[in-house]
C-alpha cells in the first residue's frame, strides 16, 4: 500500500513538471493579425493597417518575434472628419517591413512592440491642398507682424505625378492697393518629402502674362521737429515708374540743409530701380540710400533711411 501512494505522488509530480515545461500554444495567423492590427491602430488612429505577409517568424517559449509586411493607409487627417486641414499631413499609401514582438503573459499572449524595419513604398495619395498655399484665402494674418496685401487667388490648374511624388499647380492671382497691382499667373512646383509627410516647393515661375504696376508718382511729404524747434515740412517729388521700373526722385533743396537727413548719403534728386529680388525696393546708383515701400504698400507710404513719408 505505502509503494502504491508513492507511486502515485511520483505520476503526479511527473505529470505537473511536465505541465510546467510544457510551451503555450502560439496564436495562429488569424489571431496573430488581429492582436498586431490592433496594437498598431492603437498608436496611430490615422491610419488604416492590413497585414499582408508573415516571414521569419522565431518562436523561444514565451516569447514570439515575426517580420510583418504591412499596407498603411494614412488618410492625413481625424477619421471621420469632412473637412480638410491645410497643415495636415498628405493622405498617403505605403508598404512597409515591421518587426513584431509578443510575450505569453497572464496567460495570453501581449504585443510588446512592433518596430519599424523600412518603407518599401512610399506614394502620396493626392497632390498639395491649395489652401496650404500662402495667401491662398486672401491674406495671410499674423499677430503683431508687418501688414501684407490681400491676393484674389483662383486654381487654374493642378498636374500631379503621384507615383515619382511630384505636383504643380498653377494659380491666377492679383493684387491692388493703393501703391501697387499686380496680377498674373503663377506656377508652382512641388515634390513629396517621403520623411516629413508633406509635399515642399522647389519653385515658383511667373508667367510672361505676369504684370506690375506702381503709383508712386505725385509729392510726398515727412514732417519733423528741427534741432531749433521749428516744425519742417520736406516734399519728396517721385515721377511714374516707368517700363524699366525706374523712378526719379526730388527732394526740397533745403532737406538736407535742415538736417533731415543727417549722415546719410544723400542728393536732392537721383533716380532708383526696383530690386529684382524685391520689388518693393529701389535701388541707385547715385546714392546708398533706398526707396522702400514698406508693408507691401499696405500703409500708403515709402521710406528714406528711417523717414517715413507720407502723402
């Protein structure tokens, strides 16, 4: 009797090491999809995530790690949202390698981590929002910045090259104030930055029905407080801006007789070009001193040096 109750202790305890040695069954493909799908949606609820192949799967116990490749659709903006925010990133499609990792826990299996391994595919589903575009709506208000003038701007075209990530659109646009119009068409060309997500311009053309005009012609004046006392008012004449952008200027012949004007380099008259690069400066040769229209001709007057006239 006493060998047969050892007997029996010693099938018993064989039998509980056993259990204990025993691996837990991994998940099978279908459970496995759905734990990974789970766990990626749940780090990024942007994007919609199918995995398509299992490989290289390596299974230690209680740890399970398998490459996973998987088709990202990213929709670029709030799941569920009908309107599209400008600063969003570019819906886009990719295929890309992960490296899964889960552990028998609690008595079930946990997704610890996927790690990214590599995009394989990287495509835009669409090309550049215009309303991304600067001053697209109008204007383009900044607290407490310099004012900028308000574009008329209308889509004339869009080419996008989705595959080789690439997009050009091309828009009519005009503007006037009281100091300049301007208006044409305008062409901008863009590639996709795999990395950041959004699309970034590599250039802007103006077409040759691209036109600017300036009204600059007339007397302005700057009023100051002389060293004396006496309140001085000097007139600055401008002519037209004529074909080649050039203007003459005229100053009263006692403006720097009075001080205004006082360690700079100037002349009572001299003609200036506008800037190449900003058409809201002019530039001369006479003398070092530039005619700036300052606020894009928002505020309705012009510079010398740091005076400000006005008319």
């Amino acid at each position: 009797m006493k060998k047969l109750i050892i007997g029996a202790i010693s099938v018993s305890l064989a039998l509980s090491l056993g259990a204990c040695s025993t691996a837990p069954k991994p998940l099978d493909e279908v459970k496995l999809k759905s734990a990974i799908t789970s766990y990626l949606s749940s780090k990024d609820s942007r994007s919609d995530f199918t995995i398509t192949e299992f490989s290289n799967r390596k299974i230690e116990k209680t740890n399970d790690g398998i490459d996973i490749k998987v088709s990202v659709e990213s929709g670029g903006q709030l799941k569920g949202s009908t309107i599209k925010d400008p600063a969003a990133k570019t819906p886009v499609h990719k295929e890309s390698l992960y490296r899964a990792h889960l552990q028998y826990m609690d008595e079930q299996w946990v997704v610890t981590g996927v790690n990214k391994i590599e995009d394989l595919v990287v495509t835009p589903k669409e090309g550049i929002n215009p309303l991304s575009l600067p001053d697209f709506m109008g204007r383009t208000a900044t607290f407490n910045s310099e004012k900028t003038r308000y574009w008329d701007t209308k889509v004339v075209d869009q080419k996008s090259d989705l595959p080789n990530g690439t997009d050009t659109i091309t828009l009519s646009k005009s503007s006037k104030n009281a100091i300049i119009t301007e208006s044409g068409t305008i062409k901008y060309n863009f590639t996709y930055n795999k990395e950041s997500g959004y699309w970034e311009k590599t250039s802007e053309v103006k077409s040759a029905d691209w036109k600017r005009s300036y009204a600059l012609g007339g007397r302005w004046n700057y009023k100051f407080t002389s060293k004396d006392g006496y309140y001085v008012t000097i007139n600055l004449y401008l002519s037209d801006v004529n074909a080649n952008g050039e203007v003459t200027a005229k100053l009263d012949s006692d403006a720097i007789r009075a001080g205004a004007f006082s360690g700079l380099d100037m002349k009572t008259s001299w003609t200036a070009k506008a800037s190449p690069e900003n058409p809201f400066v002019f530039k001369s040769s006479e003398t070092s001193v530039n005619l700036v229209i300052p606020d894009e001709g928002e505020t309705n007057v012009i510079k010398l040096g740091d005076n400000i006239f006005r008319r």
